[in-house]
C-alpha cells in the first residue's frame, strides 16, 4: 500500500464505506432528478406544439417538475450531508493513526524530515482527502451519471442530433490525453518542489526573530528565495506544457452549439425533427460537455490526492521500532552498554562504547560537542536501536522490553524546553496524564515553580503560548521539571539544565533539581564541569569513543582530555570584562 493509486485513497476512507456508497447513490438519483425538468418541458413543447392543448396534462407535468426540482436537491443535500461526515470522521482517523505512528517511528526519522515537510502531511495532504471524499466522490459519480443518463436519452430522441452534440468530445479527450503523456516526471518535481517551499516557508517564520535580529530581508534568506524560485520555474513549465491542449479542451467542449446549430437547422428544414425537438438539443445538447470539463477538472485534483497520498502512505509504511514483549520492567535497574556502536545512517557517531551504570547512582558524561553524549542519552531511552552491541536493563536487552513499560523509567529535563499550546496544568501533567490537580500543585512547588504560576491572572490555567512564549527561559525550565517530578520515573536524564540560565533563576533550578532526584539514577551530559565533580562516575568522549572513566579527581590525572577541559572551565570562570579588554583573572 505505499503507491497512492486510487484503491489506496479509497482503503483510507474504509472505516465510512458505506456513508460513501449512500452518497454515491444519491448523487446518481439526484442526477436522474435534475435531468426531469428538462424532459418534462420537452414533452410540455410538444404538446404546445400540436393542438388541442390538455391543460391538465400540462399542469401535471409542471407539478411533477417542480417536485423533481425539490426532490433534487433535497437528495443532493442528504447526500452532501453523508460525504461530510464520512469526510471528517476518515480525516480524524488518519490524524489520529499517522500522530499514533509517529510515536513509534525512531527518533532519526525526524532528523532526516523537515518540520515543514511532516505538518504539511498532517495538515494539508490529510484535507486533500476531504475535499476528495467529500467533494470529489459524489461530484464524480453526479458527473459521470449526468453526462451518461443525457447522453442516452438524448439518443432515444434522435440520434442524428446527439451525434452533434458529442461530435467535438472526442478532439476533447485528446487533448487531455496530450496534456498528460509524459507528464510525470514534470509532476513530480513540481509537487517535490512544491513540499521544500511550503516547508522553508514554515523555518523562515519560525525563524523570523534571528532573521530581524541580524536585519536580513527575504531575498537574503537564501534557501527560502531559492525554493520559491524553483517553483515558480515549475509552475511556468506546467502552465506551458498544459497552455494548448487545455485551451483546445475547454474550446471543443463548449463549442459544440457550433455544431449542434446548424444539423438542427438542416434536420428541421428537413422536416425530419420537430422545434421541440431541436429546442431540446439547444438546452441539453449544447450543455452536453459541461459536466465533462468539470469531470476532468476532479481529474487534475485527484492528481494532486495521488502525491498526497503517497505521503501519508509514506509515513504509514515507515518501519517502526520494535515492540519487546517482557511488560514487567526488572527491579535491578543496572543500565550497562555493551560494545555499542550507533550510525546515523551511514557515519558512526558511537564505536564500540560499554560502561555499567548502577541503580542510585550519578554520572556524567563529557566531552567536546559532537562526541556522542547526547547520543548515549537517548539510546539508553531507545529513541533508536543500536546498530552492534545491545543496551540492558537489569540484565534485560532494552529492545525486549515493551516500549510503553521502558519509558515509564525515564524522565528527561534538556536544555531546549518543549511546551506546548496549554495550560500550565497540561503541560506539567504530561508528566502524569491522570495527575490530580494537588499532584501537579506538589510537583510544581518541588520545582519552584508555584510561586511565579500563582502570581498570573489564571494561575495554573494560563496558556503559555507555543512553545511557551508567554514565560521566560527559567520559568519554562522549572515548568519542565515539574513534570519529570510529577512522572516520578527512576532513571533521570538531564541535559544540564543551567548551562544557559541567568544566575537568579539558575539557584531556583539547581533547588527543583535537587528535589528531582531524590533516590533516582542520574544521568548527566554535563556542559560545566564544575558541576560534576563530586558524582559518581565520570565519562569522557571523545569522537564517538570513550577515552577515559572515574571520578573527578582520578581523571585529572589519567585523562589529558579532562584535564584540558578542566583548565579551560576553570580559565572560563575567571574571565572578565575590563575596559574593553578581556583579562584572564589568575
């Protein structure tokens, strides 16, 4: 299922199949309606046309048009009616199954997609499906039902005349076809083209603050200029390639009264058909090709659902992590690497790495940016599956535990908060989904957090904005460990919450972190190292490798790495600010 034909659209709209199919029918009998009008006023000419009149006959048939009118549209709505609601409840489902998959997607799936490109799927491919379903599918079967059911009862009038009609249809449907042969590849880099747009538009606004900051105009933000440059080269190539056979299509298809016109007025002076005859043709005939050009206009949108569909096919097809099956999480909560080795995608990042990690214990692990510290991080939460050796817990390979059970082991607190668009209470009851509001309250004065949160207008019901932009930097920090206090897990995870945090909020910090880890494993990606010195067990990476293990004051002597480090932390702590100079305090 990852090809986005039309059988695949329409597995995605399996769950409403037979809303669907009762909007199908309906359209077809509303159809069937809307053509009545026309035929009773046929037969009403006719009997104009050849007296005596029966009024009554006349009357009679003028009710039964009115009534077919009403009786259309009545249908068309219970129809639409049935289309909207299918449509809504499939593009709930889909929403809701593509969030449910990618929270089993590892996390380098996300490395390698853009932002843009994954809520461009989520938002405006997904409702692509509803303008098809909704739309298009009962549009569709009316179409093609209309021109059909005209079509032969046109025939069953005269068939010299319906000849006239459809004469140009066929010069139509070569064009079309024209227009198509060999458009794929044009296609698929317009739509490619297309996505990079919508997704560089999505960084530039997020990044419109540095972009202002640094007083760069758009023309300067080259990746963005670039995208929309290249589809616009795109949409010029396509707008070319579609100018002529489109034009010919719509042309022949509307131009059909040019043929129409004058067989009638020969048949008619032939005597071989009657005016009603031929007013009849001038009001069904000429309109013969409308629905056609609508028909093949639900054609260029069912293109566009093809690469919607595919996308989210895409997503849906992308493989999982593996599910474990042990659901009880061992009681000896040992965290030991075993000859590690990770590669995002093809560089190695981690080589060989093994180290044992005790229950209640803290350690640390340093080294230069790009060393594989928060690589280790993660994999030990198995955000991704190692590529050679295993990660265990208590003696059990992480990957064969369930990944529900796993992750109630850990709380993570990192440097780059992620809040959402809630309410204070939500964002720290991610931590407990079924917290009470004491719970939260408790968790929030551990992280000294109650304070400030008491002091807004609606205290814990204040919606923080996205990403939470109506707090500051150390208000989010403290709201973050609020909720690992509130989750209570026994391994924490902490990016050094305080690297980048002003010195009054860093006290408030350091004293919610000290309540976070109680009687907890602690793991540390330490950025200060003298925060660091009295835990537990110490590593040093270095490339993707460990180049040193123990305790702070064992590594300054046996790791020159560390001690490098070291003496750059302390000739760090020591710099000052003295007239317009930097002075090394020694």
């Amino acid at each position: 299922m990852t090809s986005g034909s039309l059988t695949d659209i329409f597995y995605l709209a399996r769950s409403q199949k037979g809303k669907l199919i009762a909007s199908s029918v309906l359209a077809f009998l509303s159809t069937a309606l809307g053509l009545v009008p026309f035929i009773l006023t046929y037969l009403i000419v006719l009997e104009l046309f050849n007296p005596p009149v029966e009024q009554t006959y006349i009357w009679k048939l003028a009710i039964i048009s009115v009534i077919a009118i009403i009786g259309r549209w009545v249908i068309l709505g219970i129809g639409a009616s049935l289309s909207h609601i299918a449509a809504y409840n499939i593009l709930y489902d889909i929403r809701i199954t593509l969030s449910q998959k990618l929270g089993t997607l590892p996390l380098g799936y996300f490395n390698n997609h853009q932002t843009g490109e994954l809520k461009k799927v989520m938002n405006e491919d997904v409702e692509c499906l509803e303008t098809f379903i909704a739309h298009g599918i009962p549009e569709i079967v009316g179409l093609i039902s209309t021109f059909l059911l005209t079509v032969i009862y046109l025939f069953t009038v005269d068939w010299r005349m319906t000849l006239a009609a459809i004469a140009l249809i066929p010069i139509a449907i070569l064009a079309q076809s024209f227009m198509f042969s060999g458009i794929e590849p044009l296609l698929k880099a317009y739509y490619a083209s297309l996505d990079r747009m919508n997704s560089t538009i999505i960084e530039y606004v997020q990044g419109i603050a540095v972009i202002k900051a640094f007083t760069q105009t758009t023309e300067s933000f080259a990746k963005y200029k670039n995208s929309v440059e290249e589809y616009q080269i795109l949409e010029e190539k396509w707008s070319l390639r579609s100018l002529l056979p489109w034009t010919l299509f719509t042309v022949m298809i509307s131009a059909n009264i040019a043929v129409v016109l004058p067989v009638g007025i020969w048949l008619l002076n032939q005597e071989q058909i009657s005016v009603a005859t031929f007013i009849l043709f001038i009001l069904l005939g000429v309109g013969i090709g409308v629905p056609f050009l609508k028909f093949v206009e639900a054609i260029h949108n069912y293109v566009q659902l093809q690469q919607a569909a595919q996308r989210i096919h895409r997503i849906m097809n992308e493989p999982p992590l593996s599910e474990g099956e042990i659901v009880s999480i061992p009681q000896n909560l040992t965290i030991e690497f075993r000859d590690v080795s990770f590669a995002y995608q093809d560089k190695e990042v981690l080589h060989k790495i093994s180290f044992v990690m005790p229950p209640n214990s803290i350690m640390a692990l340093v080294g230069h940016s790009g060393s594989g510290k928060t690589t280790i991080a993660r994999l030990i939460a198995r955000f991704w599956d190692v590529n050679q050796g295993e990660i265990t817990l208590g003696d059990v390979n992480i990957k064969n535990l369930k990944l529900e059970e796993l992750m109630t082991t850990f709380a993570f607190v990192f440097q780059d908060v992620v809040l959402f668009n809630d309410t204070i209470v939500e964002n720290i009851r991610m931590g407990k989904p079924d917290a009470t509001i004491d719970e939260v309250i408790s968790a929030a004065k551990a992280a000294r957090c109650h304070e400030f949160i008491s002091a807004l207008v609606d205290g814990y019901e204040t919606l923080i904005g996205e990403r939470g932009a109506k707090l500051s930097g150390g208000q989010k920090q403290r709201i973050s460990i609020a909720r690992a206090i509130l989750k209570d897990a026994p391994i924490i995870i902490l990016d050094e919450a305080t690297a980048f945090i002003d010195p009054e909020n860093e006290a408030q910090i350091q004293a919610a972190i000290g309540e976070l880890i109680q009687n907890k494993t602690l793991l540390i990606i330490a950025h200060r190292l003298s925060t660091i010195i009295e835990v537990d067990q110490i590593i040093v990476m270095n490339k993707g490798q460990i180049v040193g293990k123990g305790r702070h004051e064992e590594l300054l002597k046996s790791s020159d790495l560390y001690s490098q480090m070291w003496q750059a932390h302390l000739a760090a702590q020591g710099w000052t600010f003295e007239e317009n100079q930097f002075v090394g305090v020694r």
